[in-house]
C-alpha cells in the first residue's frame, strides 16, 4: 500500500491556451522568442456594421469614364413601362408589388438610371403585357402557348 501515495498527479490531457490566450500580445512575442512561425493578419472591416463600402471599383465605376461605365435602361423603355402602368391604373408601389420588388426599382426603370437586368424586364413584361426588350419595344406581348 506504499505504492498509492495521494499526493501524485497524472495529468492525462493537457490544454492548449485558447483563442483568446493564444492571440494576446504576450503570447506572440513568446512565441517570436521561441523562434516559431508567427503569422498575423488583421481582419478588414471587424467588428463594424460596414455592408456598403464603396470599393476602388465601384467608385471607378461611378465615375464612369468613356471606357468604363454601366449599361443603362433606354429612356423609351422607361416610357413605355410608365405608359404600361398607367394604362392599367397602376402605381409604381402597385407594380412593384406585382412583380417582388421595391418601388424604386420601378421609379429607376422608369427614369432611366436603373442597370438593366433580364429577370426584372420579363417581370414587368408580364405584368403590362409589352415588350420591353429587343427591337419592337412596346409592342404586346404576345402569349406563348405552354406546351407539355
């Protein structure tokens, strides 16, 4: 029974210091003394609610230069989904509705600032029943039988 003394310890795991531990100042500099690899990178942006920042590109971008610049909806479009809506009795909140966006959308379509995108024409050509897009710009639509 000389054998089981209560004071000895067998420590089976031993654990490594944590996130924290492991990033602190102390532990870098001991770990550069050391003569180990040390690799730091500061995160862009951390800790910030910063979703819109304006990146090189796209204030390139906005600049727009001769050989830079963003394609834009025709005015004519814009007339006619304005004519469309109107025909129909229809606000720009009242299409934009019908079509899952935000009013604005309609309003920078109509206006002519908006970039065009082929998923948000054929929505709005539904719903007015014109074509927007191609070379018979406002002309109705015409209804594609659905075949099975």
């Amino acid at each position: 029974m000389a054998e089981s003394d209560w004071d000895t310890v067998t420590v089976l795991r031993k654990k490594g210091p944590t996130a924290a531990q492991a990033k602190s100042k102390q532990a870098i500099t001991a770990a550069q003394r050391r003569g180990e690899d040390v690799e730091t990178t500061k995160k862009w942006s951390a800790g910030q609610n910063k979703q819109h920042l304006v990146t090189k590109n796209t204030a390139k971008l906005d600049r727009e230069t001769e050989e830079l610049h963003h394609e834009r909806v025709p005015l004519e479009v814009g007339k006619v989904i304005q004519q469309g809506r109107q025909e129909k009795g229809m606000t720009q909140k009242d299409l934009a509705t019908k079509i899952n966006e935000k009013p604005q959308v309609i309003a920078d379509y109509e206006s002519g600032k908006a970039i065009p995108s082929n998923q948000v024409m054929g929505k709005i050509e539904r719903v007015l029943g014109r074509k927007l897009r191609g070379k018979d710009i406002g002309q109705p639509l015409e209804a594609k039988p659905k075949t099975k």
